[in-house]
C-alpha cells in the first residue's frame, strides 16, 4: 500500500490519498482514517496532481517499480526500508529521484525517534569517550509469516530486521564503510536467511556485532561502548524509548495512539514524516539523517553479508 500527503499553505501536513492493488482495500483505510480519496492503483495516485510526497509501504521487492512510477511522476517519496532488494536496485532509484529532482528517503524510522537523536548528540560530545565497540541485537519468531519466509516475497532476516541493527551501527560510526566483514548465518529450506551473525571491523580498530533472527526472540536491546562509558538502548531497539548513559535511565515516550497499532511504538513514525516535511519545506532533495549515501552504504554491506550467507534473490542475477 502507498499512500499521499500534502504540505498545505501554513505547512500543515495532511494525508489526501491513499492506493493499493485493489481498490476495496484502499477504501477500507481510507474510512478507517478519514482520507479522502481512495485508488485501485498506483498509477491513479501517481497521476494525482495535488499530492507533495508518497510513502511507499509496499514489500521491498515492489520498491524499485514503485518507487521509479512515482518519481518518474515528479513525486516527492519516503519509502520503506530496505530501499530496495540490492545495490543495484538502490542505485537505480537515487539516480532517478535525482533526474526527476525530487527528495527520496529511505524510512529508517529509527534514526529520528528522540532517543536517537540523543544517542547522536552524545556521541558527537564525547560522551563516552572514543567508540570502540557496538553490539546490537534484534530477533522476532515470524517465520510463520510468507513474505518472512518466502524469497519471491524478499523474505529473510537480514533485509527484513538485521537492517536496524546494521543502520544503528552505521549511525554511530557516522556512516563510515567497514574495513572488514564477516557473515554467518542459517538459512531454510526456501533459501532465505533465518539466522545471521556478522561482525564488522571499522578502522583504528573499532568493531561492531550484530545478530539478527526471524525465527527466535533475542533480547532486542543494543549497547554502545567507549573508553569513557557506554550508552545501552533497552529492547525495542528499533523504536526506542529509554537510554542508559553510564548507569542512570532517562526517558523518551512517543505519543500514545488514538488507535490500535499493527506494530510497537508506530505513533513514533510520525517523527519521520516531520524530517521529510521540513527537507520539502528547505527545498532539500535528501535528508541528512538517512542520506542516499547511508542507503548505498546499507545496502553495499547487505549484499556482501548475503553473499557471504548464501542467500541470492532473483532480483540479483538481473
């Protein structure tokens, strides 16, 4: 599903649109949020002329055509992360948000929480001292679910969730390229990756760890260490909402929801949408937080950790 929203005259943000491949479905969220207009295609909404920007909420091997339609379109667009399923693919859509001269962003949803924009402002004071080690973890038993398991559906841990755990480390070493990568991992029957463990060597001899699992519960949580103390972000990595710098605990709630959420802390999706509605309104094409550099760096090392794992999608052999 995608969906559109505008950037009103005062700069108020209002959701006007939204599409999906049937019609009935698009309706069905259209009444449920009180959106106004409703297509049984991405195609009508690309032809939309009121819309300032898409998010693109469709499964990532869908992200390349989709997200192509809509800058093509002169479209403005967020879209989910993975930007797509490979380098190539990632390549392909920045160089067209950049022919079209429209902003493009990668939804790292996590980068904008208030918890990470203060791991950011720690870490750029010293805080903590010289990093020189990060671990991250994030695991959830969903291999029960097709586009978890299945490789048509980009199923696999590592593009699906190891993400947020590769994104994280990449944020605190100010989206330096690893010197160094090391995979392992499990992989099942449909040839997807259940299980990955990568270490990652960065230079003056800073490392990074991190496991991910669609088939088990990990304790979610990821810890930062320097030589002068350490930042531990408590499960839910991916959406936090409490810090422990050196040993004292403080808090960062997202506001409550006034209706039932499919995922944890999702009212914190909002602090994204602000970031792209502030790059719109300074003229900006990328965001600094999530640039098109940080998602050609994400996906370099996620097509080095799946060679390395053995898991080949089809879109890579294009």
């Amino acid at each position: 599903m995608a969906t559109r929203w505008g950037i009103c005259s005062d700069h108020q943000v209002s959701v006007v649109a939204v599409a999906a491949r049937k019609l009935e479905d698009a309706q069905e969220f259209a009444k449920k949020h009180s959106i106004s207009r409703a297509y049984g295609s991405y195609e009508e909404l690309a032809r939309d002329p009121d819309i300032d920007v898409v998010y693109v909420g469709v499964i990532h091997p869908y992200h390349l055509s989709t997200c192509l339609l809509f800058t093509n379109a002169k479209k403005n667009v967020l879209c989910e992360k993975p930007l797509a399923m490979n380098t190539k693919e990632v390549r392909e859509i920045l160089a067209s948000a950049k022919r079209n001269d429209v902003f493009l962003m990668e939804a790292v949803w996590t980068r904008f929480f208030p918890a990470s924009v203060e791991i950011r402002r720690l870490l750029a004071q010293g805080e903590v001292g010289e990093v020189k080690m990060v671990r991250s973890e994030f695991g959830v038993p969903v291999m029960h679910i097709p586009r978890s398991a299945q490789k048509e559906l980009g199923g696999g841990a590592m593009l699906d969730i190891g993400i947020y755990c590769l994104q994280f480390i990449c944020m605190v070493y100010n989206g330096e390229k690893p010197e160094c990568i090391q995979a392992t991992g499990v992989c099942v029957d449909t040839g997807v990756d259940e299980t990955v463990v990568v270490t990652l060597k960065f230079s003056k001899n800073r490392m990074a760890v991190f496991t991910c699992s669609s088939g088990i519960q990990l304790p979610n949580d990821a810890i930062i260490v320097g030589t002068k103390g350490t930042i531990r972000i408590p499960a839910h990595m991916w959406c936090p909402t409490s810090l422990v710098v050196n040993g004292k605990v403080t808090e960062y709630p997202v506001p409550e929801p006034c209706l039932p959420l499919n995922f944890l802390n999702s009212t914190g999706m909002r602090y994204e949408a602000e970031e792209v509605r502030q790059c719109l309104l300074k003229g900006l094409k990328e965001s600094a937080i999530v640039s098109h550099s940080d998602s050609l760096l994400l996906a370099e090392v996620e097509d080095e950790i799946r060679r390395q794992v053995g898991v080949i999608y089809s879109q890579d052999c294009q």
